[in-house]
C-alpha cells in the first residue's frame, strides 16, 4: 500500500532517464527541504534508472548547490556504466534551471567475501521505555514527519551547555506511518535528526548540508523488521572549523544490525 512518504518521493517519468517530482512542504526546515528527503527522492529516480531489483543501492553522495522551493523539480539521470555486478549512475536535480543538487550512486548484486562489523550499536533503552517529547509549536515542518524518542546526548537548548559536553545526538526514529525502512527511507532518516550540533553551542544556528554520502551496509528492508518498528539513529559531529562540521551518522536495526552509515558536510550559520 502506498503510504505518505511514498507520495511525497515519488517521481514521474517523462522522457528515458528524466524525471520529474514535486517538492512536499512537509519536509521542510528553516531553509527549503532537509537534505535527507532530498537524498530520497534522488535515490528513487536512480532506481527506477537502474531498473533492476538484484542490483541494490550501496552508496549515494548527494551534493547541494542550492535550496530547492516548493513546486515542480526536473531530474535527469544517467548510467555512466554497467559492469557485469555493479551499476555506477548519477543525477542531477534543476528547479527553474537552476541546479539543486548533483549526486553518484553505485548500485550492485551481492558479493562473496570477508565479512565482520566492529561499530557496535549504542546501548540505549528500547522506544517503549521512552516518552515521546511533545513537538514545539514553531518547530519546522520537518519535526512532524518523523515519531522519534531522544535517547542518545543532550537535547536542543540555548542555555549553557555543561563543561565537556560532546556533540552527539540520536534515538528511536520512524515514520508516523507504518512503512518499511527501505533504501530510500533510510537514505532520508541519515540527515533526519536534529544536528548533534545544536546540543553543543548556546547560540542559534543553523547547518545546511553542504555534500551527504550514505552507505548501506545491509538487506533492506531488513528482514524481521516489521513496518512499524524503529530503527536507532545515531549522529557526532567532532570538528567544527572555518565555518564547516563533519557529522556521522548511522542506522541500527533493533536487532543491532547495521543498516546504512552516513557523513555529512555542513556549513555553520547564523540564525537569521
């Protein structure tokens, strides 16, 4: 069954490899839509380029050059090549001619060979053990898109952070909707939480993502995990320098596999 965020993604074919999709107000935050969501929607064009269900997605580095608007985005996708296990494609999002975000993508069919994780998933109490804190009244759109429970760091204040606080962030996250955690809704939850960023500084800022590569590392859907479960989402930003931070992020099934991993590039600026 079609769900909201399947609406909200989808995009429309209009001529071989472009695509068009209209941007969900919804997603938004304080400066046009969250990355993630963008990342989504990309990733869908890609995979209906792709079009081929045994060659899953491994990595998408989005890079974002400009804020989209709501309304109509075109996106033209290419197969730079087909090897006979791996698919390498790329995109490009336009709003009105004006370039929103390029991206790469590798897609491939599963290979043989040496596998461990040595990243273990944080040690947290579990969802139902967590109140849900009421979403604030001038919060962006985007804080209505997700049904999270903080589990991980300090929440959002503009108060004195305590002496030797570290930037993370995270806790349970999922959809208000039942939907499978899948590629692209994985893709959309590594830039959905709010940036570890804000727990470290008293100031307000905001931090548009400047480029987001995601890796998935699992099976998705992963199998097990039922549609309305949540996933762990676990971010750190450890330098913040000449007005740019790093923030890595991953994804945990409940189970403690690891579903996808991301870093992100972001600039830091005012609130205004």
């Amino acid at each position: 069954m079609e769900t909201l965020f399947d609406c909200e993604t989808a995009v429309t074919e209009i001529a071989d490899g472009t695509y068009e999709a209209e941007m969900a107000p919804g997603w938004w935050v304080v400066r046009g839509p969250n990355g993630g969501y963008l990342a989504a929607v990309i990733l869908r064009a890609l995979t209906e380029t792709v079009s081929d269900p045994a060659r899953a997605p491994r990595s998408l580095t989005v890079h974002y050059a400009s804020s989209a608007r709501e309304g109509r985005v075109n996106l033209t996708t290419v197969r730079e090549r087909v090897g006979r296990s791996l698919t390498t494609c790329s995109c490009r999002m336009e709003q009105d001619g004006r370039l929103v975000a390029l991206a790469v993508a590798a897609f491939s069919l599963p290979r043989p060979g040496v596998e461990f994780c040595d990243v273990a998933m944080p040690q947290v109490p579990g969802p139902d053990r967590i109140v849900a804190v009421r979403t604030p009244a001038d919060a962006p759109p985007i804080a209505r898109r997700y049904d999270i429970r903080w589990a991980i760091g300090r929440p959002p204040g503009f108060d004195d952070p305590p002496a030797g606080t570290r930037a993370v962030a995270g806790g349970w996250i999922r959809l208000p909707e039942a939907r499978p955690v899948d590629a692209l809704l994985a893709a959309a939850m590594t830039d959905g939480w709010i940036p570890p960023m804000f727990g470290r500084v008293r100031e307000p800022v905001v931090v548009p993502t400047v480029d987001l590569t995601i890796h998935f590392r699992a099976e998705l859907p992963h199998p097990g995990l039922a549609v309305d479960d949540f996933v762990l989402a676990s971010f750190r930003t450890n330098v913040a320098s000449d007005g740019f931070l790093e923030e890595d992020g991953e994804i945990w099934a409940p189970d403690g596999t690891l579903l996808a991993q991301s870093r992100q590039l972001a600039t830091i600026l005012p609130l205004t």
